[in-house]
C-alpha cells in the first residue's frame, strides 16, 4: 500500500535538483534562487549543505558517491570532493561559455549527460545575466575521463531534466519551451536512442500537462516519474499516463532513495517532499 505524501521541509525559494547521498542517508537538494544547497537525513535533520552555491541546479552522483552539479552562476558542470573542495569539471565548448547547464546524469560508463537552456542568464535571479556565447540550447556529452565534449542533440529548443532507461540504451529528456515560446514551443517529454556519445532517432514520447515538464526520474521497470504544476505524473515506457502523485506545490524534480530505493523525493517550489512507492529506482 502506498503511503500519503509528507512534506519534509520547506527551506527553499526554488527548490531542484534532489540527490541521494546513500552514504549519509541523506537527500542534498538545491535551493536555486537562494544561492544555496540544503540537505535533509532521513533522521529529520536539515541543514545548510553549501551557501553561496553559484547557483547550482541539478544534481546527481558519480560512481563515487560525489556529487556533480549544474551550476548557473559559473556556467559549468562541478564535482564535490569527498573532503568538500569543489572541482569544476568543465565550463566552455569550443572556448565559448555555455548558456547555464541546468540537469545532469551519469551513465554507467562515467559519461556525463547534460542540458545547457538559458536559463541562468536571461536575468539576475538564477544566475548572472549575460549574452549567450553558444546561440544554441544543447545537450551535451562530457567524458572527465579523457575530456571529451560533444554535443549530443541540438533539435531540443529548451532542453531541461533527462534520465536514462534502465538499460541505458534511452535517454528522455524534457522540452519546455512552451514557456518562452507559447504559440510554437514544447511541453513534452522526448526520447533518443543512445548510440556510444551521441544520440539519435529523437522522437516525442508524452505531452506533459498542466504546465510543463521540468526534472523526472526514471523506476527498475523503466516507468517515468515526471514533474508538473500539480504532481509527479507516472508514463509507463509506451508513454502512456498510468498515474499521477497530486502535489500541493509545483513540481521541479523527484528522484529515488531510501534504504530500500521506494522513497520518491520530490522538491516542488519552496518544499522537499517524500512518498514511498512500492516501487525501486
């Protein structure tokens, strides 16, 4: 039986971005417009992970348990260290900035997966305004291991949160320029098929409505959990809707954690929330 959902905290003026810390039984999560990083331990314990943060966005884990980010303020992709010095990993294509990475993932081959809309820069809020340098909103492929930068699709207009299949061999990803382009843009999630660092055969996948689609995570059995203006809206992998998570605030991102991976995080606005599914990520 699922549980009801609980708001577990509400420290954040946007929060995004939640990541699971199962080394630390804990979710860290960004506060984007507050310049700051929050984390919450399953013990109910909430502190300030990092103030002044550049901003930072999505969030995920390495294979190492460190946390990667998508930082607006300095435009690029940031590693936190174990001790909790900060790396940044890398900040230009072609020695031009990028617009303001927004999401992350990794694969299991230690590529990162990221979505550079403009978001961080079209005002003062969640970033610095500045001109882009890129005239495009990508997404990319980044190896640290070697440095290799590609881009990995540019038919996205405002490419936003992505998540890998169980298999790896998908990558979704959300367009949501409805929101700068009402009459023409997007509020869909989309599909590729991964081919090594590159993407290929784009396709819709599902619309997303009320409002639009922004973070998502992705279950064991490949279904979607995907943010709204009213909850977490669940596809099944046809792309069919087969349930939804009402949520009392709007929805930027969810991911799995838990000891037992069932417990969805959700951040929506100024709010962590948590439900546990009888279902694992």
């Amino acid at each position: 039986m699922e549980q009801q959902l609980e708001r577990l905290c509400s420290p954040a003026i946007w929060a995004e971005g939640p990541v699971w810390l199962p080394q630390q039984d804990a979710v860290v999560f960004s506060d984007v417009k507050g310049n700051r990083m929050f984390r919450w331990a399953r013990n109910g314990e909430l502190s300030l992970w990092r103030s002044a943060s550049h901003y930072a966005n999505g969030n995920t884990r390495d294979a190492e348990g460190r946390v990667i980010s998508c930082e607006h303020g300095r435009r690029g992709i940031s590693r936190t260290e174990h001790d909790g010095s900060i790396t940044v990993l890398i900040d230009r294509v072609d020695g031009k900035r990028f617009n303001s990475p927004n999401d992350v993932v990794m694969r299991s081959d230690g590529t990162l997966w990221f979505t550079d809309p403009p978001y961080g820069i079209v005002g003062d809020e969640e970033g610095y305004k500045s001109e882009s340098q890129v005239i495009g909103c990508y997404l990319y492929c980044f190896n640290p291991h070697n440095g290799a930068l590609n881009i990995a699709a540019s038919d996205l207009q405002r490419p936003n949160g992505l998540a890998f299949s169980p298999d790896e061999r998908l990558l979704y990803v959300s367009d949501m320029s409805i929101v700068d382009f009402p009459t023409h843009g997007r509020s869909e999630l989309r599909v590729y098929s991964v081919a090594g660092q590159a993407l290929e055969n784009g396709r819709h996948f599902a619309p997303v409505l009320p409002g639009f689609p922004d973070g998502f995570c992705v279950d064991a059995a490949g279904n979607l959990f995907c943010s709204s203006a009213d909850g977490v809206i669940i596809f099944n992998p046809m792309g069919e809707q087969t349930g939804k998570i009402p949520v009392p605030e709007r929805v930027s991102n969810c991911t799995f954690g838990g000891p037992d991976g069932n417990e969805l995080y959700i951040t929506a606005t100024t709010s962590l929330y948590r439900i546990v599914l009888n279902t694992r990520g």
